[in-house]
C-alpha cells in the first residue's frame, strides 16, 4: 500500500503576521532615523561651509580695501567709525559669482543666504596711522548654526 503525504495548506496563511509586519516597521523607522539623522549633519555643514565663505570674501576685500594704494587714510578711518554701515567702501573689492554686490542686502543675495542672515564685518588694522583699530574678522550670524 502507498501512502501519499498531502502537504495540508492553511486556508489563512496568506499574509504576515502581527509581529512580522511589526518588526518591518520598527526596522524602516530605525532606518528612517538614521537618514533624518545623516540629512541634518550634511545640511549643517553645507552651512558652516557657505558661512566661513563668506566670511573669507569679506576679509579678502577687506584686505584688498587697506592694501589698494589708493585708498587714502581718510577711508579707513570712515571704515573703521562705523564698519556696517561702510559695507559701500570694501563692495568694489567683492565678487561672488561674478557681481560685485552694491549692499549687504545684494551680497546675502548673491552668497544664497537666507533672510535674517547678519553680517558684522569689524574694524581694519590701522596701527600705522595711529589709529586704535586692530583687524576684527567679520562674522555671520542667524543662519540657524
């Protein structure tokens, strides 16, 4: 006599179960956060980069304003009274993406910066006039950093 085995099928086993479709989601959201997670770090440094950018294009015009032979003691003393609002003085010395900004309003804007986004652009040296300036780096502040 021969017997066969009949391979008995469950009507109900179509699907995943509870805890298989839990342990998919919880694998997902770990996953998830960790790309959340990576997501953030690169768009923070995307930011200290344009940031120090920045900063770097302000201190080479300012540096270029001090060293221009033609820029006369007179100019520097006006740059140094009141650094902000003489962004007018060091603009001929900036390029950034082949404009020269006329403001800080138009720099932000050519940098990509967001609104909100300050810069302060702090004194030149100007010891050899007798002045009582040193070089203060420009920073930028409010850019969520």
């Amino acid at each position: 006599m021969v017997t066969h085995t009949v391979a008995r099928h469950r009507p109900n086993d179509n699907g995943f179960t509870i805890v298989e479709l839990i342990v998919a989601i919880t694998v997902i959201g770990l996953l998830a956060a960790l790309a959340v997670g990576a997501y953030n770090k690169v768009v923070s440094d995307a930011k200290i980069a344009k940031s120090k950018a920045l900063i770097s294009t302000l201190a080479s015009a300012k540096s270029a304003f001090v060293s221009d032979p033609q820029t006369v003691a007179g100019s520097i003393t006006a740059f140094n009274a009141g650094p902000d609002a003489n962004f007018t003085l060091i603009a001929p010395y900036i390029r950034v993406n082949g404009a020269q900004p006329a403001f800080e309003s138009d720099l932000l804007s050519l940098s990509g910066m967001p609104s909100g986004v300050t810069i302060t652009l702090g004194t030149v040296d100007d010891s050899s006039l007798n002045g009582g300036h040193t070089d203060q780096s420009p920073t930028v502040t409010g850019y969520g950093l």
